[in-house]
C-alpha cells in the first residue's frame, strides 16, 4: 500500500464526526471518486482500507469505520462499540453491530442542502 493512498484513506476517517460511521467500503468508493477527480488512476478497496487502518488507523477515529453489515472489528469490537455509544450511535440487532441505516455518513453531501 502507498502512502498516498494510506494518506487519503485516513483523511476520509478523520472526517467523520462523531456519532456517525462509514463502511469499508464507502471509504474505498470515497478514495476512488477523489483518485479520479485528481487524474490519478482510481484503486483499492474495503480491504486495502482495512490494512490501511490496521496498520496506520491509531491517530484517526478507526472507531467510526464499520464493515457492510455494521460490526467494528472483531479483535477491536467490544472497545469499538463502546466508544460509538458514547457518540450515540444506536446498536443494531444482536448488539455486537451498529444501526448502519441510522448512522451512515456520506462526508461529500452538505446535509443542508435540498434536492
């Protein structure tokens, strides 16, 4: 992994604001469109955003970042799970995974605007 991409990936996750979280794979889809917009030729994915957290994530809320299904990950979860209902961040079914519908953070959409 480049540090270019490592950089951008963690940019992404320093972005989401508390009580709100994105998936693997919404970063990775993020990365791609900022790749393409700068003529840089778009790769990586949710698990190249996954070895990107798991080696250079401890300066950036890796808390936020949750797979498809809204769980944190396993060897982090318990830790994870805490620090997002402290954010209020609802649980989802289980109670090992976050309400992803009600918590998902697009960080290119200005809530404020309409349409």
């Amino acid at each position: 992994m480049d540090d270019d991409y490592a950089e951008s990936v963690l940019e992404v996750v320093r972005t989401i604001p508390a009580g709100r979280v994105m998936t693997y794979g919404l970063i990775a889809e993020v990365v791609l469109d900022r790749q393409a917009a700068a003529g840089r030729t778009p790769r990586g994915g949710p698990r190249q955003v996954g070895q990107v957290l798991a080696h250079a994530g401890g300066e950036v809320p890796w808390w936020r970042v949750v797979d498809a299904s809204g769980r944190p990950p396993a060897r982090l979860r318990v830790e994870a799970l805490e620090r997002l209902r402290t954010e209020g961040v609802r649980a989802g079914s289980g109670g090992d995974r976050v309400a992803v519908r009600t918590a998902i953070w697009w960080p290119d959409i200005d809530p404020t605007r309409s349409g």
